[in-house]
C-alpha cells in the first residue's frame, strides 16, 4: 500500500493542490464573488427580508464561482482517474446541473423567495459549493473499479 502511495506522490500532491485552490476560493469568497446571500445565511435570516440584489451581478458571480470550481473539480477527477471519457461525462453533467440549478434558484428569488428560503439555501449551495465533485468521485471510482 505505502508503495503505491509513494509510485503515485506526484498524482496524489497534484490532487491536493487542486483542492487547496478549492478552498482559497472558498476563503476568498467575499472579494472574489458579488453574492449579498453570503452574510444573509450567516445570520438569521428567517426573521430577516431578503437582501437587495443585483440579478445581473449575481448570475455572473454564481457562474464565475460555478465556473472556478467545476474546473478545479474536473481537473482534480483527471488527475486521480486519467480518464478523458469520465471528464467530458463530469463536464455533461456540470452543465446541465448548472442550467437547472440556476433556472430554478431564480425561479425561487424571483417568485418564492421570502416564504421559502430554506430552497434559496440549499440551491444556491450547490452552486457555490464543489458539492457533486463529493458526488462524482466515489462514483468514477466505482466505476474504475467494476471495469
């Protein structure tokens, strides 16, 4: 086992690098990314109105973040599997989860929004959190290892 750690040291150091820049992102959140929702879901905001938003500006900061975290995330998932088919699948995927998710966490502003922030919370986390990398990696694994 240690030597196959050892023969996969430049993977395995490539990989965690990969995910020290997930979470600078993470860390840097509030300089890199127009989000008013990231002190909102800090406090308690469900005796709190919704922020004032800029929709424009918060589309383009969800897809910038979007944007930084699904390639780090497909980079992290080639580095580990050296699989190109597996990438262009995750990208598929990446898109077309993006797609929904913001159609409808803008369906749920626009329309829903102060009756139901809890949905607000949750599809907006998934937008701005590498959450289905969680997802995708143990499933390319499974599938690595039924081949």
């Amino acid at each position: 086992m240690l030597q196959k750690l050892l023969n996969h040291k430049v993977r395995i150091a490539l990989a965690m690098l990969l995910v020290l820049l997930l979470v600078l992102i993470r860390a840097y959140e509030d300089s890199l990314f127009y989000d008013p929702f990231l002190n909102y879901f800090k406090t308690d905001y469900h005796n709190l109105p919704l922020p004032e938003i800029e929709n424009g500006s918060l589309f383009f900061g969800l897809l910038f973040r979007y944007f930084l975290n699904t390639v780090l995330s497909l980079a992290i998932i080639y580095v580990l599997f050296k699989d190109t088919e597996a990438v262009k699948f995750a990208s598929m995927l990446y898109l077309v989860f993006f797609i929904i998710l913001v159609v409808f966490f803008f369906i749920v502003l626009s329309f829903f929004g102060e009756t139901n922030k809890m949905a607000l919370f949750y599809i907006r986390r998934f937008l701005i959190q590498p959450i289905f990398l969680l997802l995708f990696l143990p499933a390319f694994y499974y599938q690595k290892q039924n081949k």
